[in-house]
C-alpha cells in the first residue's frame, strides 16, 4: 500500500447519501442564520440599548463607545475560536465540534438575554457581558468555517458549489430575523423596551439552538472525515496535524484565502455599516433612521437567490472565473455607488446596498463556499478555513468601519474616499485570484492542498 500523502486509495467520489446530504444542508443553514441573527441584534443592541443599561455611569457618548468595546471583543476572540475549534474538528470531527460551536455562541447570546443590568448589579454586569461576548466570538469563530467545511465534504462533487452555497442562505435569514426583530421592539415604548422587551430577541435564539443541536446530533460524520480516519489506521505515522503544522503546510493557500476574502467580507462590512454611518452624516437623509433597516432587508432577499446562483455557476465555469469577475465588477462599481448615494434620495441607497451586497459581495462569496474547503487537504481542512476566513474577518470587515470612518473625518465626508477603500480590497481580491489554483471538482479526500504535488512519505 502507498503511503503517499494524496491518499491516491480514497479519491474517488463517495456516495452522496440524500437524507444526511439535506441534514448537512439544513444543520449547516440553520447555524448560519444563529450566527447572523446574533451578530445583528448584538450589533444594534450595542448602538442602541447596551451603552445605558450597562455602562450607565460613563454617559452617553462614553456608554455607547464601551458597548461597541464589547462588541469588539467579540471579534478579537473569533481567531483564536477558528484556530482551537478547528485544530479540533481536524481531530475529533466535524459533527463534535459543530455541536460544541453552536451550543457555545447560542447559549452565549441567551445568557445575555438573562443578564442583570446596572441598575441591579453595577459593573458585573458589564463583566458578565464582556465574558459571554468572548465566548459568543470563540464559537462563532469555527462555525461558519465548519459549516462550509461540512456540507462541502457532504455534497457531490460536481455540484458542490450550489450546495456549499445553500448554508449562506442562512446568513441572509439571519440578518432578516434580526432586522425585523429590531424594527418591531422599535415601536414599544422607552420604558418597555429598556424595562425588559431588550431581552426577547437574545432569549428567542434558544430555539434556533435547540433546532440546530438535534439536527446536527443526528448527523453521521462526514465522508472526507471517515476517508481520513480509515487513512490514518493503515498508516504507522499520524495523519493528522497540530494547529502549527497545519498553518505551516498551508502557509500559502491560507495567504490566498484571506486575500480572496479582503473585498468579500471587507465590502459586506463597508455596505452594511460604513455606508449607513456616511448616509447619516448627509443633510439630505435626516431623520430617516430605518434606511439601514430597509436597507439590510432588501439587500438579504437578493442575496437569498444570487449567493446561490453564483455557487451553481462556479459548478459550470470554475471557482475562480467567477471569483476574478465579481471581485472586477465589486471594484468598478464603487465609484458610481457612492456618488448615487450623494444625490439625497433613500431609493438610490436601497439600491446601492441592494447591488453591492446582493451581486457585488454575493458574486465572491457563491463561489468562496465551496472554493476556502477545496483550497485545503483533508488532514487540516478546518483548521485552513478556519484561519483564512477569522484572520480576514479582523483585518477586513473588522476594522472597515473604523478605517472608513477615520478616511470620511480626513477628507470632510468625500464620497470618493470609500468608493476608494471599497474598490482597493475588492482589487486585493481580483490579484489573489490569480495566485489561486482551479480548484472545481477536487477530491476532498486528498491530504496536499491545492496546487501542491504529491509528497510521499
């Protein structure tokens, strides 16, 4: 038997099971849509309430800049959720750990919905925040890893890209629950909703969590998983890697998955946030506070069926063709975007966030679902995805708005200053695209990574 590392015994397709195939599915979407729904309302929560009920003693302006320091927190602990999680999932499985994430982020975000405030409990309240903030990011930071990581290892693969995709959808349901939710508690009273009603969107998330834990607890482990374990019984020398090893194997396609993701999750972040922050600055859209509201809800129902498209059209034409176009169109597009958004008119910012989200971010992330897993071999699959899509997520989206904001305070608020940083990132992605091998139809049983040769032992 050969012990070389592309595992040549176990490449060919697998039998794709229908009913663990639509588990995987649904399993994998309905942590996304727990992810989302909780990275909104924390988000809004945040701007809105959490300032006066736990940090009351610094004011508005000092209450409202440490709630969005919490909100932070959240984000610096992702990688280091991305790297342990997915070192485990590597290890103990992906069923295990996906279990283990969602308990973790959705018990996370109810314990926040029974936390006492500072009127109760002074400044342990704000310490029991910051430490389920904390754990909410270190389970979110390998969910959405191990999502794509699953259902890519479940689907067929010539059609792996549409499936890989479906769990996005998610996402877009996520944002929707979360934007409807706010928009109703906006309509109760101050003292209702600062008395209690704040509480019912966290609590309401226990019933995501118990759908998704009984879903997944019924899940068999995956295909590429099972081929890894059998590989690594026939073997004298362990298979699988630590969390160094694997940074150290996939060093490169690590470096090209968070280039890929710079103008994805960077212009998601941009048009989600930065955009509704420049908008607000304008004379012209005063006293419109639900422009991001229906601006997110919009955006959500294309992205519902273009994420998806996208994800089939890469099983036609290749991850990377339709990576290198939507990243091209994402960075041609800013500068006509953000002009539109001068002229004053809410319509044209529906539309800008409707086109830059839906077609221009939905146009890398289709074919991105199932090209970050087919990127990496099967030995540290979770731990490379993991580490591209946590360490981008900081360096792109995390610090967009804060960038963007610092660029709007130099220039006087010039539009052309975020069409600028907008285009930039979306540019980093159009490069990295070619450093990135054709990855379309992969074998996820293969230990090398894409674009390596095969190694032997």
């Amino acid at each position: 038997m050969s012990d070389s590392l592309n595992l040549n015994t176990a490449t060919e397709e697998h039998e794709v099971d229908p009913v663990q195939l639509r588990r995987a599915t649904l399993a994998s979407s309905v942590g996304s849509a727990l992810e989302y729904y909780d990275f909104y309302i924390y988000g809004l929560a945040s701007a809105l309430i959490f300032g006066e009920l736990f940090f009351k003693p610094l004011g508005p302006a000092g209450g409202t800049i440490a709630a969005f320091g919490t909100y932070a927190v959240g984000f610096a602990a992702r990688p280091i959720g991305g790297l342990v999680f997915g070192s485990l999932g590597d290890k103990l499985g992906r069923k295990l750990i996906l279990i283990i994430t969602i308990a973790l982020m959705g018990g996370s975000s109810m314990l926040i919905g029974m936390l006492p405030t500072y009127e109760v409990a002074g400044m342990w309240g704000a310490i029991l925040l910051i430490t389920l903030r904390i754990a909410q990011g270190l389970g979110a930071g390998a969910e959405q890893a191990g999502a794509t990581v699953l259902i890519s290892e479940f689907a067929p693969r010539k059609r792996r890209g549409f499936f890989a995709s479906l769990p996005f959808v998610g996402i877009q349901i996520g944002t929707l629950l979360g934007a409807g939710t706010f928009a109703l508690l906006g309509l109760a009273s101050h003292d209702v909703l600062y008395g209690w009603l704040w509480r019912v969107p966290f609590l309401l998330g226990a019933v995501l969590i118990i759908v998704a834990v009984v879903i997944r607890m019924r899940l068999k482990e995956s295909p590429a998983f099972e081929a890894l374990e059998e590989a690594e019984a026939h073997r004298d020398a362990p298979v699988r890697q630590s969390i160094g090893q694997a940074i150290s194997t996939s060093r490169r396609n690590i470096l090209v998955g968070i280039g890929l993701r710079m103008g994805e999750n960077g212009n998601s972040s941009i048009y989600s946030a930065l955009l509704l922050a420049y908008v607000a600055s304008l004379p012209a859209y005063k006293g419109q506070q639900l422009i991001g509201t229906w601006g997110a809800v919009v955006a959500a129902l294309i992205s519902i069926f273009t994420v998806v498209a996208f994800g089939a059209l890469s099983d036609r034409v290749g991850r990377v063709p339709v990576y290198r176009w939507g990243a091209l169109f994402t960075a041609v597009f800013a500068f006509p975007a953000f002009w539109l958004l001068t002229l004053g008119q809410v319509w044209l910012v529906l539309l800008v966030m409707g086109v830059g989200i839906g077609i221009g971010v939905q146009s890398m992330l289709g074919p991105q679902c199932a090209l970050l897993p087919e990127l990496f071999g099967n030995a540290h699959r979770f731990t490379g995805v993991a580490t591209a899509r946590e360490f981008s997520a900081v360096i792109a989206g995390g610090i967009a708005p804060l960038v963007g904001a610092a660029l709007l305070a130099a220039t006087g608020n010039a539009w052309w200053v975020i069409a600028i940083y907008s285009s930039l990132l979306a540019l980093i992605s159009f490069g990295s695209t070619y450093a990135t091998p054709e990855t379309r139809g992969r074998s996820l049983t293969d230990l090398n990574d894409a674009g390596q040769e095969p190694v032997h032992a």
